[in-house]
C-alpha cells in the first residue's frame, strides 16, 4: 500500500527468490492487464497452484494435497492500479499478510 501514491500505471512484482529470464519480464512488462506468470510442475502439492478457466485465474491454493491443476504460482505478477483498491478491501490473512485478491 505504500506504493500506491507511485504508481500511474501498469507495475511489476517480482517474489525475490524467483529466477527471472529476459523474455519473460519483457513479456510480463508488455501485459495488458492484470498478468501472472504459471509453470508446470511435476509436484503441484510442493507450490502455491492456480486454478483457472480458459486461461483467466479463478483461484490460487497454497500447497494442496489435492491439486486441481500443475500450474505453479511462479511470483511474478503485472498489476495495474486497481489492485490496490482491491487490497483495501481485502483483510489480512491470519498470518497477518495481504494475499493476492
């Protein structure tokens, strides 16, 4: 949220113990909207796993026994502005963490 004054536009976050390529933050950084990066893994239990429908995210779940997907949650995500109202609005975890709306 102390971000948000900053920005005007369209924003990386990148987790800090992700391995980033070239290509994908140019093509993360040319996202038209809201974006996350996925890979498939051989073990989606081990990860946070996206669930989704034709290509739009309908749920992330962290380390699932029961995986509806392989897709792993890789930490890199293009948001625009509007992320930050859905922030507001969204109350902390009982970790006392935001988690991505």
């Amino acid at each position: 949220m102390q971000a948000c004054p900053h920005i005007d536009g369209a924003f990386l976050t990148l987790n800090g113990d992700a391995y980033l390529t070239d290509a994908l933050v140019k093509q993360l950084a040319g996202a038209s909207g809201p974006t996350l990066a996925v890979m498939p893994v051989d073990d989606p239990s081990a990860y946070g796993v996206v669930e989704h429908n034709r290509g739009h995210v309908t749920g992330i779940v962290e380390k699932s026994q029961d995986p509806l997907s392989n897709l792993a949650n890789v930490g890199w995500f293009c948001f625009t502005p509007e992320i930050f109202t859905a922030i507001a609005d969204t109350p902390p975890s009982e970790r006392g963490e935001y988690d991505h709306p």
